[in-house]
C-alpha cells in the first residue's frame, strides 16, 4: 500500500472547512499542513482539524514542508501568485475556482505548472453533484436520443453574502462566482460553446455587480442552451443551492427538478427517479450537495496523482470555462453576440 498523499492547504476561509472534511473521507490522501496569512483563521481551523503544522506563508510552508500537492482555498487575487509558488516548488496544485481574475493570468498559470511538469486541477466542483452526474449519465446512455436543448438554471434569494461578504463588494458578481459553475456545467453537458449572448442586471441595491444573468449558448454539436441565474428571485420554497436542468432530445425529454427529483420522458412514458445527494456526517443541509461534490472532486484529484491520469477539470479544461465567463460579461456590456475565445 503506497504511504499516503500529503497535501498542504492554503486559505482557512469560509469554504475550507469543507475541503478538510473531505479530505479526511478520501483513502490515501489528507492535509497534513496548513496556510493562512489571518492567524485567528489559521489557528481555529488548526485545532478544529487536529493539523499541528501552521504557516502564515505559503512560500514559509512549501520550503519546509515535504507536499504531494497543496489546495488552494482562498479567493482571486492570490490565485495566480500560489500556482505559481507552488510550479517554482514543481508540487502539483489544486487551485478554487474562479481560477483567474482574467485569461491573461489563467494562461500564464496553466504555462506555469506545464513547464514546471506537474497537474493543475481546477477545483471546479458543480459537474461533480451527485444529480449532475446522473443527468449526463442519462444523455450518455441515450435515454432521450440526440440532444437539442437545454437550460441550466440556478434562481435563489438566498444570502449568500452572509458566509461570503466579498461576494458584495466586486464590480463583478454572479457570473462571475456562480454562472461560472454554470457555463462549465453547460459545457460539460453539450459540449464547447462558440457563441454566447448574455444580459445581465443588479436588483439588490445593497452590492455592486449584477446578481442576475440570462444567457443563451451555441454549442458547436448544434444544441442551444439558457443558463440563467439569480440571486434576487423569492420562490415559495427556496431551492438553494440546487441546480435545475432541462434537456430536449430527439427521442425524449428530460427534467431535472427541485428536490433532486430527475424526470425522464421516452417512448415509453415518464420516469421519475431521487437523484438527491449523499448527507455527509459532517455536511448539513442546503449545503450537502455541494458538500458532497467537493469530496467527489478531491478523490478524483487523489486517483489522478495515483495513476497520472488527467483531472477532468484540469487548469486549461478550465481556460474554455474561464473564455465563456469572459465573453458573457463582453457580450453583456457590448449588447450583442460573442464569439468566445478557443483554447
Ligand atoms: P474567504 O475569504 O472566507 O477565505 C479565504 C482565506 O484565504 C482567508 O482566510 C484569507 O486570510 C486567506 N488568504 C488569502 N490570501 C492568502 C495568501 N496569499 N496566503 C495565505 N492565506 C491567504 O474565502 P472563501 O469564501 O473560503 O472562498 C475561497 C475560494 O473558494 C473563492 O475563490 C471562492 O470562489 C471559492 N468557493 C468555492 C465554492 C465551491 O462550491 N466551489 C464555494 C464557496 C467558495
Ligand atoms: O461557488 C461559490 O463560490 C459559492 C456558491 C456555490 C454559493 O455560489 O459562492
């Protein structure tokens, strides 16, 4: 049995705790130091996790600590200067999304740990709910035949601002943080996209960027798809943090509800299946589907460094991600159809 995996995390934020419970389910991999330059943070999530071997510095952590890899946890503006700390190590790197302020930096990043050999995984969790799955399990097996149309929505008034006050104060927002999760998702199910038109707005006063977007998608496999999202819709029942999904296909229909309820409709008639996601003992609930994705992707992660296989959302997977959020936010301020940049 091969020694397991070390890994350091860096950023003991809001998010981290999430990663830690994680990776104290994946088999052969676990955080055995952490980061932070807030050293209250560093500290509590210190004690909370048992993890003796604290930084305030990354490059202190990585000098001194022997790392299989390290997960980066904190948000934007560090992204580009830890990837490229840790490709100078030549450890390989988990990085958060959104990768990159830009593409200028997510090319460079991707350059950085190309050069230096090692993988770069993006940690780009959405495509790994468990319902998400079962939907492209669903194309996959062909239960609705080809594919023409789809719409991945994602509409909440939930206060996402009270676990992440920055969320507020960007001039950019919800395409940003959570469309991006969205356009990967699009992508993930219809394949690339080669134009893209995108409206967006601010409702709440009280931030700066837009917290509403609807854009619509050309796939270059010939489907058109919506994603829309919005965090300023009041629903009976708040859905939060739930992906809903519609497909149309050449042989049927399929619908991907609240309450993790997945409709598919054939020849045959309608099936309805629960495709919610697992609890985990230490997840709570709205938050478990994502809760429960971030586990999945830090084991795929682990299987990748195992086996050298390539993580699906890999740091250039991700520049074609990263392009469509780029051209939604031209295509918005322009006023008119974008064709994305190709990776
Ligand atoms: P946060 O601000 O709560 O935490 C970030 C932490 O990183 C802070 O404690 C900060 O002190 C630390 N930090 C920043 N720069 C550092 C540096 N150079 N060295 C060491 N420590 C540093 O942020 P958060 O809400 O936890 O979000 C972190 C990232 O996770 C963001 O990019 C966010 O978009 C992402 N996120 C992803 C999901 C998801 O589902 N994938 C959900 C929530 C947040
Ligand atoms: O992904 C994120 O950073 C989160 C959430 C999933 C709530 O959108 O903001």
């Amino acid at each position: 049995m091969a020694s397991p995996l070390r890994g350091g995390l860096i950023g003991c934020g809001f998010f981290a705790a999430n990663h830690l419970h994680a990776w104290r389910e994946v088999v052969g991999a676990g955080i055995v130091a952490l980061c932070d330059s807030n050293p209250a943070r560093l500290h509590a999530t210190g004690d909370a996790f048992g993890i003796a071997a604290r930084h305030a510095d990354a490059a202190a952590m990585l000098a001194v600590e022997r790392l299989d890899f390290v997960d980066i946890a904190t948000t934007v503006p560090s992204h580009r200067p830890l990837v490229e700390l840790a490709a100078r190590h030549r450890v390989p790197m988990i990085c958060q999304k959104p990768f990159a302020a830009d593409l200028v930096d997510a090319v460079a990043m991707t350059d950085a740990a190309t050069a230096a050999g090692v993988p770069l995984m993006v940690h780009e969790n959405f495509r790994w709910q468990t319902p998400l799955r079962a939907v492209r399990q669903a194309i996959d097996a062909g239960r609705i035949g080809t594919p023409f149309w789809g719409r991945i929505s994602f509409r909440s008034a939930y206060d996402v601002f009270a676990g992440q006050p920055y969320l507020a104060q960007g001039e950019r927002f919800i395409i940003e943080d959570l469309g991006i999760h969205l356009l990967d998702l699009a992508r993930f199910l219809f394949g690339e996209a080669v134009q893209i038109t995108a409206h967006t707005r601010r409702v709440n006063p009280a931030i700066r960027g837009e917290d509403v977007a609807t854009i619509l998608l050309g796939h270059a496999g010939g489907v058109t798809s919506v994603v829309d999202c919005s965090y300023a819709t009041r629903l009976a029942r708040e859905p939060f943090p739930e992906t809903l999904v519609e497909i149309d296909g050449s042989a049927g229909t399929l619908r991907l509800a609240q309450d993790y309820r997945l409709t598919i409709v054939d020849a045959g008639g309608a099936a309805t299946s629960d495709v919610a996601p697992a609890l985990r003992p230490w997840a709570s609930r709205p938050w478990h589907n994502i809760q429960e994705s971030v586990l999945n992707i830090q084991r795929h992660w682990a299987e990748c460094l195992r086996t050298g296989g390539m993580p699906e959302t890999s740091g250039s997977d991700n520049l074609r991600t990263l392009a469509l959020v780029q051209a939604a936010y031209e295509s918005a301020v322009a006023g008119r159809t974008v064709i994305p940049p190709s990776f």
